[in-house]
C-alpha cells in the first residue's frame, strides 16, 4: 500500500446486514497501525498479532519506506521468522518496490534487533526527541483504540513515571533533565534509606549507640592486650592477683551479702508460719456443751448457739489475714529459692577460683588464660562489626540528608521552570495549548485546557481538560467521546508546534469518527485536513458508518486519492491480509 502526502484514510465497509451491529469487525484497520509498529522496530512480543499467530505469518517479509528530512528515502525490511535481524536499503526516489532485491544489495543486512534501532534511530535524525529515541514518542504517533484512554499516560507506558513523564515534558517544552535528576535524586535517595533501615534492623540500635560501642570495644582490646602479654610471657602471677582480688572483693562479698539476706528471709519465713498457726480455732462447742450437762447446767442450745457464731465471727476476721500471709509466705519463699541457686552458683564459682590459685599445673592456667583470649577475640570482632554497620550507617545519614537538600533544590528548579513557562506567552507549552484549545473549539465549540503543573513531591501532573461556558473545566473530558478527541488534539498539537523542527510528522489514529455526531465529525475532518495542508501527514481508520452524513450526495467525503486503503466484510479478499480472521 502506498501512502501519500497529506490526509490517508483507511476506510473499512460493512456491506453484510448481520455485521452492522457489531462492535468489532477484525478487518484489519486497527492491525495496519501495528504492523506500522512492527516496522518501526517494537521488540518482539509473543502476544504481537505476528507472533501469536507465527504458523500464518512465519514466511511473511514487511516493507517499510519512510522519507527522511533531507527528502531521501529508507526502506526497512523487517521478516517475522528472524524479527530480530533488520536490513537498510537508503535511495532517492519514492514509492519502491525492494521485495525483489537481493539480499548483497541492501545497504545495511541482518543487522542485529539493538544496532538496527541506533541505526534507524541516525536515519531518521529526529534531533528535537533527543535524549530519547525515535521510539518514545511513538505511542503518541500511533493511538489504537487502548491508547485513547488517557491523553498523556500511553498503555506502553506500563513502567513507572519516571520512564515517561521527563519525555512528555520535553516534548512540551519544559526542562526534562532537571526532571530526570529529580527522578534521579528521588531513587537514589529511597534506596539509601532502605539500606539504612535494614542496618537499623539488623542492628537492633541505632547511630547513637556508636559511643557505647567504641567503649565497649577499647575495654576488651586492652583486656585482650593484657591477656597476650601474660601469655607471650608465660607468667600468671599477673592473673593469679586478679582472680584473688575477683575472689575476696566480688565473689566473697556478694556471698555474705545474699546470706544475710537468706538469714532475713527464714526468720520472716518463721514468723508468718506462726502466725498461720495462732489463727487455728481449737475450741470444740460440742465438747464444752456436755461438760456443762454433767455439771448440771441445762444450755438447751443457747451456749452452742453462741460459741457458733463466735467461731463464725472470728473466721471472717482472719480469712483475709491468713490470705495476706499466705502470699508473703510464697513470695519469701520463691526469693529463698532464687538466693539459694544464686549462692550455689557462686559457691562453684569461688570453688573454681580456689582451684585455679592452689593449682600447680602451668599448663592447665595457660589453657584457661587462653579460652578467656578466644572469648575476648570473638567479642572484638562482634563489636568491630557492629561498629562497622554504625559507621556506615552514620554515612547514609550524611548522604540522605545532602540526596535531600539536593532534591529539594531540583524540585525548586522545577516548580520555577513549569512556572516560567506557563507564563511565557511566546513558550512551545503556551503554543501548544492553544493549538490543543483551538482544535478542540473548532470540533466541539468549547475550549479546552492544557495544563502541567508540580505536585507536593515536585512531580509533574498533566491534565487535558474541556471548559464550560464560563471557562471552568467540566467533566466532559471523562467520556470515550471527548476523551478521544483530546487525544487527537493533543498529538496534533505537539506535530504542529514542533512542524519546524528535526520532529515526527505523521500520526495514525483509529476510528477518529466513531461516536461524533455529524456536525462534529466534518468539523474534525476539516481540522485534520487543515493540518495536513500545513505539511503534516495524518493516517485516519474508520468504518463507513461512521461517515458524516452529507446532504448533497453525490459529493463523496473522500477522495480516491485520500483512501489508500479499502476494506471490507464481504469476503476474504477484503482483509488486511486476504485471509480468515485468526
């Protein structure tokens, strides 16, 4: 097929009745702009229409002529059983059929998929895209029916903001590498405060204990130093007078101490086990009732009656008593255990002591002397470590606070650049948002709102809005319909403000039409074609149903030279590819 300078339209016909009502009719009109893609060297996906359908399309060889700014030409060839190899053919003249070119002819052969990309990327020498490739603004270039759910946010465009939003911004006119140094700073930064948190957490403390550490650490390197020297000169008297002092002024003293608390203890122990006892009532009613008959006395009940509620009496008195006691006894108890295994432990502890003093075996003293150094080793490392991870803690700090300032400054940067261009009359983002309100006045008879401004986090928000009578923006924009024509205005918009520079010229949209009502759809056409007078080359897909209606009928909406494509329902000839829908 062959396109043409200006306006190209591929137009599908419905010519089956059954057909009519449907949605989709797999024609072809939206798979001609992926295939155009496929030209343009997309990676291979396997979920790609020639991929997933490889046992159709293995032996099929596509042919891409595209003109360059010098008015040249290049031909692409690109086969889909080896995707990944590319070959270049550069020429003068247009519209040349190169299927038959042998392969020692082409300028460039089975060029791998990356090289052919830089390649393709110097031919075309779109130098208004730089840094970025050809290949990023493509999305804009080639909108499918999934790309005009949102204007800026392309469904390509799957990674995060950071991928896109420095290219938007470019193409708009803002300073896009104050944003990538943003998005820069902003990584650099999370990342260091991840690896500062997992330090945190695998320390259990944090930079203020650097102090206790480098303490800590001086003590066991001298006591290690003292340790080496004593061994180095295989004399222990050194060690003997420190473990008899540990003896007499540690061990000794905590003993007698932990015996006079055991001594207090058993004496408290005594007296709340006697004080149990004095509360046990020993007075037998019965007993004293039949002592009073035998002397003669009658009680006929009244005595038992007294001496009953005497005992009742009384045990109410000492019920809460005894349970206070019997707390104070358990709990003195549980502290004479502890004491007793405390003392126990000592009493081991100083019998070892004494061994190590009375023991006359050198080599048993060097040994011991020697297990302490292994310990004391173990423990230096330990404390090296952990002062290790608290310096290089104490550096992420530094570097997070300066990633902070230093983000702070670029988001300042920022916020200044969106302002100075929002208010610059003469900027490329002030004559782009004309462009974009003015087509979408022209279609709609509303202006339309381009606006870019900073969020808190010093990330640009882009919003593509349709206004009111008032000039207040409305939820027009949020439907299909309105939505897709922002879409279009938008891509037109950026063509026609970059027109004079090293930038795209071509644009492909499917199914501009669909939904628009008639005054709507030929107000739109007429704006496309304006803009393909000025030198720009749109590609529209549309069914004829969705044709404006004309009153004078013998006037065709099209003409033949603007219809380079011509589909249709009623058999397989009249697909893309004169084949069954797969």
């Amino acid at each position: 097929m062959d396109f043409v300078a200006g306006l190209n339209v591929v137009m599908a016909e419905i010519r089956l009745p059954e057909n009519r009502d449907k949605d989709t009719h797999n024609l072809g009109k939206t798979t001609l702009g992926r295939l155009l893609d496929f030209g343009f060297l997309a990676g291979r996906d396997p979920k790609f229409f020639l991929f997933k359908h490889l046992d159709l399309f293995k032996d099929f060889v596509f042919f891409l002529e595209i003109e360059l700014q010098d008015a040249s030409y290049v031909t692409v060839r690109r086969s889909v059983e080896e995707a990944s190899k590319i070959s270049f053919k550069k020429h003068q003249a247009g519209h040349q059929d190169f299927s038959a070119l042998p392969m020692s002819e082409w300028d460039h052969q089975d060029v791998p998929f990356d090289r052919a990309r830089d390649l393709l990327d110097g031919l075309l020498d779109l130098r208004a895209l730089k840094p970025w490739s050809f290949r990023k603004g493509l999305g804009y270039l080639l909108r499918s029916q999934d790309d005009f759910r949102d204007v800026f946010h392309l469904r390509k465009f799957q990674a995060a903001h950071a991928d896109w939003k420095p290219f938007l911004a470019h193409i708009l006119g803002f300073d896009a590498p104050l944003i990538v140094q943003h998005y820069d700073k902003e990584t650099e930064l999370t990342q260091k405060q991840t690896t500062a948190q997992t330090i945190k957490d695998e320390l259990g403390g944090s930079i203020e204990d650097i102090s206790k550490i480098e303490g800590l650490l001086l003590l066991k390197q001298k006591e290690a130093e003292k340790k080496q020297k004593l061994l180095d000169a295989f004399d222990f008297r050194a060690q003997d007078k420190d473990r008899t002092k540990q003896v007499v002024d540690d061990v000794d003293e905590r003993i007698a101490a932990l015996n006079a608390e055991r001594y207090s203890l058993n004496q408290n122990r005594k007296k709340i086990l006697a004080s149990l006892e004095e509360d046990q009532i020993l007075f037998n009613p019965d007993e004293a009732q039949r002592m009073f008959e035998e002397a003669g006395v009658l009680f006929k009940g009244q005595i038992k009656k007294d001496f009953q509620q005497l005992i009742a009496f009384n045990k109410a008195i000492t019920d809460e008593r005894r349970g206070y006691l019997q707390e104070e006894r358990t709990e003195v108890e549980a502290e004479l255990k502890r004491i007793n295994a405390e003392l126990n432990a000592l009493g081991k502890k100083r019998s070892d002591m004494l061994s190590f003093l009375s023991c006359t075996d050198v080599f048993t003293k060097y040994k011991q002397v020697s297990d302490d150094m292994v310990t004391l080793r173990a423990d230096i490392t330990s404390l090296e470590r952990q002062r290790g991870f608290l310096h290089r803690l104490q550096e992420l700090r530094t570097d997070i606070r300066a990633l902070t300032e230093e983000r702070g400054h670029l988001q300042t940067q920022i916020e200044a650049d969106v302002e100075r261009q929002n208010s610059d009359k003469s900027s490329l983002f002030s004559v782009i948002r004309l462009f974009f309100s003015e087509i979408v006045e022209e279609v709609i008879n509303r202006k339309a709102l381009l606006s870019v401004s900073p969020n808190k986090e010093g990330h640009l928000e882009f919003k593509a809005e349709i206004l009111d009578e008032s000039g207040n923006a409305t939820s027009a924009d949020l439907g299909h319909t309105y939505r897709k024509l922002l879409c279009i205005a938008f891509d037109m918009a950026i063509l026609r403000a970059h027109i004079e520079d090293k930038f795209p010229r071509f644009v492909y949209h499917d199914g501009v039409f669909e939904s628009l009502d008639d005054r709507k759809k030929e107000n739109l056409l007429a704006v496309i074609r304006r803009y393909a007078d000025l030198g720009l080359q749109p590609t529209i897909t549309l069914i004829d149903s969705d044709l404006p209606v004309r009153t004078e009928k013998d006037e065709p909406v099209f003409s033949k030279d603007e219809i380079v494509v011509s589909l249709h329902d009623e058999n397989e000839q009249g697909r893309l590819f004169k084949m069954k829908a797969w």
